[in-house]
C-alpha cells in the first residue's frame, strides 16, 4: 500500500483554517466529503467517530503530528486527508507540543487489515524526521502530493 494511493484528491489542505482539534476534526472530514471519499449524508457521524476515538485517548503521537483515524460500517475505502497548521494545533498530544501535520485515516470497519497497512505506511514515512519537515513546508496540495510519491519511491526502492 502507498501512501500517494490512499489520500483523497483534493483531500489535501496545506493551511487549516482552524487552530482547535475538534474543528481541524471537521475540516479534514469536509475535505474528504467534499473529494467524493466521504458521502455528505455521513459527514456528521464520521465526525463524531473521529472525536470519541479522540477522547478515548489523543492520536497525537509527538513530532508535530497527529493521526486521527477512524473504522465505519459505511466507509466504501481507505481514504486519507491532509490538513497543514503553521499556526500549530493542540492536539494533547504525548509530548505536549503542537501539531502541524495533520493525517485523518478513514477506513470500512470489515477491511481491519486495509486499515493497519495504511496506519503502518502513515507511521512509516511519518517517522522520517526530513519527511515531516518537508511536509511541513509544503506550500500547495500539488508539493505535498510530490512528497507523498517521493517517498512512497524510496519505500519500494529501500
């Protein structure tokens, strides 16, 4: 699995509009809504999946990064959105420190194993201290979808 394969075009949000977890929630959840990988009718209860999985226990893991995710009976594929923060979110997460990059996973609940791969190639370029950095300084979703390919390249070269 690739991780250029997963993110929803147009899923890709290089400035979030919000600086709060719960509304940064919504608008990955409206960009993939918007990209045909959520349907409109499900936009609410998606929502609230993500944020009770948030509740549960923050998907914050550190580094600037957030990866809220979420498994749903009417979810059709795995599909991911990307929301950027310069400002930086607080996602409480484990080291306390701001997120900037934002990787919001939806999967269907009766594919567990799609669900795993994805959140294994997500943790794999995401622990890539030169990857985040340059993910963070991707200015359009064009550039963050180059750095997606690049290092989905250098995973099937390595």
């Amino acid at each position: 699995m690739m991780l250029s394969e997963i993110v929803a075009p147009g899923a890709i949000i290089t400035g979030l509009a919000s600086q709060q977890r719960d509304e940064v929630v919504a608008e990955l959840i409206d960009a993939l809504v918007e990209a045909g990988a959520v349907p409109r009718g499900l936009r609410d209860a998606m929502t609230a999946s993500v944020l009770e999985r948030e509740r549960r226990g923050s998907t914050g893991f550190g580094k600037g990064v957030a990866v809220p995710h979420v498994k749903h009976a009417e979810a059709r594929a795995v599909r991911l959105a990307i929301g950027l923060s310069q400002a930086g979110v607080d996602f409480n997460a484990l080291d306390k420190q701001p997120v900037y990059s934002v990787f919001l996973l939806v999967s269907p609940a009766d594919r567990p194993e799609d669900h795993l791969k994805a959140m294994e190639v997500i943790f794999k370029h995401l622990s890539v201290d030169t990857f985040r950095r340059f993910l963070r300084q991707a200015a359009t979703p064009e550039a963050v979808i180059d750095l997606l390919r690049e290092a989905d390249a250098q995973q099937t070269a390595g």
